[in-house]
C-alpha cells in the first residue's frame, strides 16, 4: 500500500496564457466581475466559488491547458507518493508568491497534475 495524501480537494485550475491583458478581459466577461488580483505575474478570479487563475508563464512552465491544482498539507511527501505510484515531476516545487508553493506532475498518460501548498 502506498503512501495516501492528504488533501482538502481542488484549490484552482490554471490557465496557461500569452496575453495576460486579452486573457483577463475575457475572463472578466465570462464571470461577470474582474479578477480579486491583477499583477503582471497572475491574474485571479472566484468563479462560481471555484478559484481560477491566469498565468502568463504558464507554457513556459510546460502547461498545454487548464490544470487542476490540488490542495495538500506536505507537498514533497505528496509529490513522493504520486511519484511512487508513476507520476513524473514536469517542473519541480517551487515558491509563487505569499508562502505558496506548487508543483507540476503528470500521470502515465501525461495529464497534468498540480500540487499547491501553503
């Protein structure tokens, strides 16, 4: 049996984008409201209480699309866990900001998985 994680379910899904000024435009119109934070690095909404974010490094980052991150209590035990079960680590834990920290893995059929600690 593997280690088990533990997690309080899905914090936010990333978006990847190019144009972080078009992206929250459209955003904003698709929620109805402008993004709760704005800053050059990450824009940020609450959509219908779900947190999604905007991250113009997103692609450099090495993500294709939206991402799920996961909310978990010890991230490099979690990131071991997965690890142990086939994941691979896509880009390793790093600190974004506010004492978050996140981690970008993918599965055996190469779907993203995001990990975020606080």
């Amino acid at each position: 049996m593997s280690s088990s994680i533990t997690t309080t379910g899905l914090q936010s899904i990333i978006h990847p984008v190019r144009d972080l000024d078009r992206a929250v435009a459209l955003f904003s119109a698709l929620a109805g409201a402008a993004p709760y934070m704005h800053q050059p690095y990450y824009a940020a909404f609450t959509i219908g209480g779900q947190d999604v974010g905007l991250d113009p490094n997103g692609h450099a980052r090495g993500l294709t699309g939206p991402t799920a991150y996961w909310l978990v209590d010890d991230i490099e035990a979690s990131v071991a866990a997965l690890v142990a079960q086939g994941a691979t680590v896509q880009h390793p834990i790093s600190e974004v900001g506010g004492g978050r920290r996140v981690v970008l893995l993918q599965d055996a059929d190469g779907n993203p998985i995001g990990l975020s600690q606080t």
